[in-house]
C-alpha cells in the first residue's frame, strides 16, 4: 500500500496516511484535528510490512496447492471439503492426517468410487427397465386400439340379419 502525505489547511503540519490508490479517505491532523488536508506531491515510499505479507501468503498458497495436488496424485483425494464434525482444524492438519493414514484413505476413496458406479449402474438398469415397461405396455394399448377399431369397423360393415 502506498504512503500518502496531507497537510492540514489550518495548521499546516504534515500527516501520513496508508490507503489504496483508488481511495479518498478523510485524513483528520496529528495536531490540531482538523479534517481540511489536501494531498501534497511527495517521494513515492510503500509500507514495507506488506510486501513481507503478501510473500508469506503467497507462499502459504503455494504450499497449499502443492498439498492438494499431492492429495490428488499419491493418495487418490479430489477435493477436500471442511465438514462440521472438522471444527478447528486446519487443511494442515487434515493433510498430515491423510499422509499418516496412508494407503487406508485411497483404500476408501477408492470404495466410495466403486459404491458410487454401482449406484449409478443399478439407477440406469432401473431406468431402463422402467422404459422398456413403459413402451411395451404402450404398444400393448396401442395394439389393443386397434383391434378395437376394426372390431368396430368390422360390426358397422356387417349388416344385421333378422329371420
């Protein structure tokens, strides 16, 4: 973030501000509390703490992606989800629990996979079994209409014979 320096208009004393560079914030005087400052042309300094800052969280972020594509690669984990029985923990602490696991959590990532495909195997099979069903009982009704029709076609036809 950049440093802003603003002089009072009724004292005349020079304040520093820390803002964004798209902000107009009210700067209030060190000395007199006056809230009349205007921005003075002064050397570009930057506060140094957030340089520092930024560089840790980058590199937490780093550090973060590479433990998630560890997780993928080695041990099978697409996506870590924070549940509510997890409070308190940290996504370091579920990616030591995960590499002390081992191979038990592919193991049971693997499971849930399969348990997941067969689901979707017995709803097709169910589906398609519905939709056979559906389309035989159809034609069933269908084949029935017409026979139906030419029985009635068929009575109109013949004429009705009296002795």
């Amino acid at each position: 973030m950049p440093i802003y320096e603003y002089e009072c208009s009724q004292c005349g004393v020079v304040t520093e501000a820390i803002h964004g560079m798209n902000e107009t914030p009210t700067v209030e005087c060190e000395s007199c509390g006056g809230t009349k400052t205007s921005r003075i042309m002064s050397a570009c300094s930057f506060r140094e703490g957030v340089t520092n800052e930024f560089r840790q969280a980058h590199e937490q972020a780093k550090e973060v992606v590479r433990m998630r594509r560890d997780l993928k690669e080695n041990y099978g984990v697409e996506k870590v989800q924070m549940a509510n029985n997890t409070a308190g923990k940290t996504f370091r602490d579920i990616y030591s629990d995960v590499k002390s696991q081992g191979s038990g959590v592919a193991e049971a990532i693997e499971k849930t996979r399969e348990q997941n495909k067969q689901r979707v195997r017995e709803k097709h099979r169910d589906w398609t079994r519905k939709a056979m069903q559906r389309t035989t009982e159809r034609g069933i009704e269908k084949r029935n209409r017409r026979l139906k029709k030419e029985q009635e076609k068929r009575a109109i036809q013949t004429p009705i014979k009296t002795k």
